[in-house]
C-alpha cells in the first residue's frame, strides 16, 4: 500500500463516510466555481475559525487577482473534496507570491498535500516568467519551506504572529504549463501522473 494510502486510511478512522472511498489527492489550478468556493471556505475555516488570524473573512483585494489553487480528494465514485489550498499573483512583472495555504486539519495526516500545493504555486508561476518567488510564512511552517530548497530573507510581525519573508530556489521548480489538469501526488509525495 502507497505512503498517501496508508496515511488515507488513518484519516478514515475519523470520518469514515466522508474518505473511506478516497483514492488521491490530485494538486490542481481551480477553475470550477465549485473548487473556487471550497477553497474560499477551507481558508475560512483555517484563517477565521481555526487560526482566528480574521474576524469573519480573510477575503481582500489580492483574491480579485489572484490563481487559487487546491488539493482534491477524489473518491472513485467521482467525488471530490478541497482538503487544500494556496493562491499565486504576480505583484510586478516576474515577481510572484503565495499566500493562503492552508490544509483542512482532516487532510494534514495524508502528508504532502502542503508541499504539492508549494510545488504546483512555485512552478506554474516559474512557467509564467516568475523571475522571484515569495511568500510570507508563518514561523511554525518555515522547516517545511526549507526543506522544500526556500530560504528566509527576514522575520516579520503579520496580524501579531511571527512570520518569515521566504524565497523558493526556481532551480527546484521546473515550470509546469498544466496547472489545469495538475498532478496525482505519488507514493513519496512528489508529482505523479496527471
């Protein structure tokens, strides 16, 4: 049994009718007005609810320009859940940031979803002429991003928690033109077939 299987199936102890029938989690642009919707309630309910970073909404003027981007867990009976999410804009040309990521507290034993989100966010941007890319990342994140070949440029104080400007090495993004269809995330965690 895969790695995203096994830790699938943990998930299943605790909502078995929601993920029994879960296959994979498929990293992807949003498109549908259905994964744009699930993605804005995901951030909800990690920003607003869980985090209380924000009041209500975490909505603001980024979102108008922004490509969201989500984790789908797809069911073999054709059903899918956003269980993630990140959004990418570009704030001069060839400069881009991500913000937003977040994973749904069910999703984040299945590993990898988060570094599938960075990886697509990082790479679709590279495939659109990203010359820099940057987000701000709070401070309990940054081992992941460094793992993930970011380096911190400073720490900041944003919405009174401790974050980190961080910068992606492109080197270890190659561009990818097919955010739309997006990727399966394999065994390992890394990008499997579309």
């Amino acid at each position: 049994m895969s790695q995203v299987a096994d830790k699938i199936a943990l998930v299943v102890q605790d909502d078995p009718a929601k993920i029994a029938v879960a296959r994979q989690v498929r990293i992807k642009l949003a498109l549908t007005p259905t994964e744009r919707a699930e993605a804005r309630q995901l951030r909800r309910d990690v920003f607003c609810t869980e985090q209380g970073i924000f009041r209500d909404d975490d909505t603001d003027a980024i979102d108008a320009i922004a490509l969201p981007i989500v984790a789908l867990l797809e069911d073999s009976n054709g059903s899918q859940e956003a269980v993630g999410t990140v959004r990418i804009h570009e704030s001069e040309p060839g400069i881009w940031h991500g913000s937003r990521l977040a994973v749904a507290q069910h999703a984040r034993r299945i590993g990898s979803v988060g570094s599938g989100l960075i990886k697509l966010a990082v790479s679709t941007a590279h495939a659109h002429g990203c010359h820099a890319f940057l987000a701000q990342v709070q401070s309990q994140n940054v081992p992941l991003f460094r793992r993930l070949h970011w380096h911190s440029l400073s720490e900041l104080d944003i919405h009174g928690r401790p974050h980190h400007l961080m910068q992606a090495d492109l080197d270890f993004y190659p561009p990818i033109s097919d955010g739309d269809i997006g990727f399966v995330l394999a065994r390992n965690g890394t990008r499997g077939e579309p």
